[in-house]
C-alpha cells in the first residue's frame, strides 16, 4: 500500500484528494493536514466523510508526515510548498505538490505572476510537470512532481496536438475559457458568495491570469520555441468544470482530416482524453467528477482558422485526479487505478 500524507486536505481539491484515494485499491490516507482545523475530526468539516474518515487533521509538519508516508501531496496556496520542502525530506518522500511553486522552469518568471520570492529554487530544475499524457515518462522517476493548474490542464490538451504537428501558427493562439466557482478555493472571498456569483458570467484576470505563463511555456515547449498568447478566463455559477474554447489561424494547406488524424495520434490510446465524434462539442455536465478530458475541433474555412474545444472536471483531471494519475506512475501502479470513474450524470 501507498501511504499517502496531504497537507491541505480541508480544501476543496484536498478534499477531492481524500475522496479518490479513499478508493484506491493501493494507498491509504495517513495524515489529513489543515492549518486551519488542527484536532477536528475530518467529517466535522466535510459531512460527506461521515463514518468514512473519523481522524483529526494534523498541521502541516512535513518532516514529521516524512516519516510516516511514501508520498505527500500538498494541496495549498503557492509558497507554502517550496517553503517547507528541503533535500531531506526529499531523501524519504515523493512530494506531489498541487500548487503553481514548481510548475515554472524560469523563476523570475513565477515570481513576476505570483507576486511573492520563490523558496526553494534549487529544486525547480528537477521538478516533474505531471500532465502524464505528455511526460509520462519523465513522471515515472520523479520525486518531486509540479501538479498542473486546472484552466492549464485543459488548455494545454486541447490545443497540444496541433501545435506539436504544427498544424496551426501558435502565435495566434487565443484561449477563452470558463470556470465553476469550486477553482477559486474554499476560502471566504467576497467575489465569491452566492449573491455575488449566481446569475452572473464575469472575466477576471484579463491580461494577468497566473495560468498564463504555464500555457505558454508548455505549448512553447511543443512548439519548439517560446510564445504568447491570450488567455481569458471566466466564473460562472456552477459548483464544477472548465471549458475551454481556443482559436488559431491554420498553417499553409491543413485539412480538417489532418487535424482529426492529430488528435488520433496523441489521444487514441489516452484512457482519459476523449476525441469526441465529428460535429460534437465537449459540455462540462459529461465530465463531472471523472478523470476525463473531452476535446473536439471545428475548422473555420471562411477566416482559415481552426476552434479547439475542451472540457474537464477542474477538481479531477485539473487537481486530485491528475495527481492520484501521476502518483500511481509514480509507484509503478496501473495509470487509471482507482480513477475509473463514470462522469456523474445529472
């Protein structure tokens, strides 16, 4: 069995975390970590967990947890991470950190989007980006793996094929994207009351979402070269999902066949991206609370531009899921263990 420690369990992908790994075949759940209810029993903050999980939440002491656990999953804010993570620790423990603090080669890069000094930079060089259908590999011997953002996640999949094949001029990548208001957290924020959220569609971080360097890096990487791009996100008042719908202008003779081939050649034999039938756009509502990713294109021939479109849980795929994936790669584990979820239908 895999001994799995969280730091951040009482967050919602925390709690997403519990959830999956409570129904790994494989791993168990040792330490349920929260700052903020240290000594509450776990089914005091979740109701759900009711007769399921009946420990207390621990702190955040890394050094203890590794000693108790083969894996540590941190599941807080940027900074924390970086700041409690030391060669050690890491001597002992596989750490799977959900946060953006080692998600970007470049550090001046996290600390002009993230607005704080990075903590542990000698160790961003060896850190895994765990997107499993792109680095599997690499993910296999990692001992410090960088969970993907969830707009990112979806992105990033949705376009990738065609920017790798260069099917499309990247530098004319615009991704439009939408979220349910589960992605900004369970804290209390103004912004987020159901007053504020319901009947409402609003963009926020227009021009300086802190997915956007991520994206860009990861395509470019693709691409072969740096690149920029437009990203737009959105809330909208519904508790799951992201959407993605991402335009580009065709390169000289692509075909819509040769797009169609593309998504075959990436996603095929990928248990969680789904290439859906021809004419059939990606919905949220058929992704929930699955470890799937729906994606699906439409070419333009009238501007010579090609609509990429995605969809995926935000707290599956986009954060618990993916990590339990890239934890069972991790632990020569089968991929899909314990992931094999139906999307909940209504």
């Amino acid at each position: 069995m895999v001994r799995a420690g969280i730091i951040g369990s009482t967050g919602y992908a925390g709690q997403e975390l519990v959830r999956l790994l409570l129904q790994h075949p494989e791993a168990e759940v040792v330490w349920y970590g929260s700052r903020s209810y240290i000594d509450k029993k776990y089914y005091e903050v979740f109701g759900n967990m009711f007769e399921i999980v009946d420990e207390k939440c621990m702190d955040d002491n890394m050094e203890e947890l590794a000693a108790k656990a083969d894996v540590i999953f941190t599941a807080t804010p940027q900074g924390l991470c970086a700041s409690l993570v030391n060669e050690d620790i890491l001597s002992k423990v596989k750490i799977i950190d959900l946060s953006a603090d080692f998600r970007i080669k470049d550090v001046s890069v996290y600390e002009e989007w993230y607005k704080i000094r990075h903590a542990s930079p000698q160790f961003i060089g060896e850190a895994v980006y765990g997107l499993c259908e792109i680095n599997r590999e690499q993910i296999k011997k990692a001992r410090l793996l960088a969970n993907p953002g969830c707009y990112t996640t979806c992105s990033i999949l949705t376009i990738y094929p065609l920017v790798k094949e260069g099917l499309i001029d990247p530098d004319t990548i615009i991704i439009d994207a939408k979220s349910g208001t589960s992605g900004a957290g369970r804290s209390a924020k103004v912004a987020n009351l159901y007053c504020e959220v319901n009947e409402n569609i609003k963009a926020y971080g227009v021009t300086s979402h802190r997915h956007t360097p991520e994206i860009e890096e990861q395509l470019g990487l693709a691409a072969g070269r740096p690149l920029v791009l437009n990203f737009t996100p959105h809330l909208v008042p519904m508790n799951r999902g992201i959407l993605v719908t991402a335009y580009a202008s065709l390169a000289a003779g692509v075909t819509e066949g040769d797009i169609r081939a593309a998504y075959e050649k990436y996603y095929k034999a990928e248990k969680f991206v789904r290439v859906l039938d021809e004419g059939v756009c990606p919905e949220t509502r058929f992704v929930e609370g699955s470890n799937y990713v729906d994606v699906n294109f439409k070419v333009d021939a009238r501007t010579g531009r090609v609509i990429m479109m995605g969809a995926t849980d935000n707290l599956v795929k986009g954060a618990a899921g993916q990590a339990v994936q890239n934890m069972n790669l991790m632990f020569g584990l089968p991929e899909t263990m314990g992931l094999l979820l139906v999307p909940v239908f209504p």
